[in-house]
C-alpha cells in the first residue's frame, strides 16, 4: 500500500514529502536519497539513526515501514548517530 511521509532532516530542519510502498525497507529509501539527493543527507552520515516523530520511537533501518508502524502523514526524522552509537568511542580505539 502506498503512503505519504515526511522526512525530515534533523541538522538543519529540510524535508521532503514522499510516497512509496510500506513494504519498502527504511534503509532501501534512504539509499535513493542519498543518490538523488545528497544535499539532503549532510551532516548525518551513511548510517544515521531514525526516529518517529509521532511514537519517539528509534526505527530499524532493515525493517520495513509496516514492520516499523509507519503510516500516512508520519514524520521520520533522520539525525546523526552518536559517537558510541557509531562505535568510534575513542576510549576503544586507545586499547
């Protein structure tokens, strides 16, 4: 089934309304994005965390918009991940 959300970046607060199939894996959009729009995805990396606005809730990048709950009119928002979250900790990288 098709739906239309938002996603939004969080850095600097641009989004874009889409549509597509809730069956599509997160990760297979955010590929096209950064392909077709790559302005879009500065500042947050290859692999940032993805959160619902609505739930708050962190989203699977695998999973698909209806694994993940995803519906019309939904926000996802797109940030940075943190350094830990990254595994870049420096504390690691000393060891």
């Amino acid at each position: 089934m098709k739906i239309t959300i938002t996603i939004k970046n969080e850095q600097d607060g641009k989004s874009y309304d889409v549509s597509l199939d809730n069956r599509q894996k997160i990760a297979t959009t955010l590929k096209v994005m950064s392909e077709n729009l790559p302005e879009f995805m500065d500042g947050i990396g290859s692999n940032p965390a993805v959160q619902s606005e609505r739930t708050s809730r962190h989203l699977n990048l695998e999973a698909t918009y209806e694994e993940s709950h995803i519906y019309t009119g939904d926000i996802v928002v797109l940030s940075q991940r943190d350094k830990e979250e990254r595994g870049t900790n420096e504390d690691e990288k000393k060891e």
